[in-house]
C-alpha cells in the first residue's frame, strides 16, 4: 500500500534537461521545414542549449516536424518537440531538439558564458 500513499512531486521541465539553457536577448536567425521547396521565415531566438534551441516564429511547425535553422553563417537541423501559440499574439513559441549536439564553439559563438558552453 505504500505505493498509494507515497507523494511524488511533479517532475519540473528543467530538471528533465540535459544541458543548461542560456537565454538569448534580439538574436534572430531563420527557419524552415527540410524540403526541396520550403522557405526560411524569421524567428527570434529564446534561449539555446547544447541540446536544442527555443525560438518564436510565425510559421506553423508540428511537433515531430524535421527543420533546418540557419543564425548568420550557421545551418543546425533537428525535430521540433514542443510548439505552442503565445496568448495574444500570432507568434508561435517552438522548441528544437537539435539532431547533433553543439560544441563548444558553437555555444561560444551563441555568446554562452564559458562555464555553460564547457558543461
């Protein structure tokens, strides 16, 4: 019966994360779905993990979706696994599970402090 009676607290979306999150301030980069004929759109930057990136857009993304992000010279590719409209507002809040890891100078390159591009 001590499984019934046991509490467990809900599990947070942080402490399911592998990497830690740096928060990113007016960086825009582009986005599109991986297709012969898909077109970039712009986004703004949210926050970026070695793991994946959070960005706001106004393309309709599903979630299992394979995309391509592109931030100045730089394409990543990986599969959106959240995606949600932002209240009030035509912008869609995107969550990117990037297909491989960044390095350290990628994270570097994002302007990450040294100790998250090193974790």
């Amino acid at each position: 019966m001590k499984a019934l009676t046991e509490y467990r607290e809900a599990i947070t979306s942080s402490e399911l994360r592998e990497h830690p999150r740096f928060a990113m301030r007016y960086a825009k980069g582009s986005i599109r779905k991986t297709g012969l004929f898909s077109s970039y759109t712009t986004m703004n930057i949210i926050d970026i993990s070695k793991g994946g990136i959070g960005v706001e857009c106004q393309k309709m993304l599903m979630v299992g979706e394979r995309v391509e992000v592109k931030v100045g010279n730089k394409r990543y590719t990986g599969q959106v696994v959240f995606g949600s409209q932002m209240l009030g507002s035509r912008q869609l809040r995107i969550g990117i599970q990037f297909t491989d890891k960044l390095g350290i100078s990628d994270m570097l390159f994002f302007g990450a402090p040294v100790q998250i591009a090193m974790a």
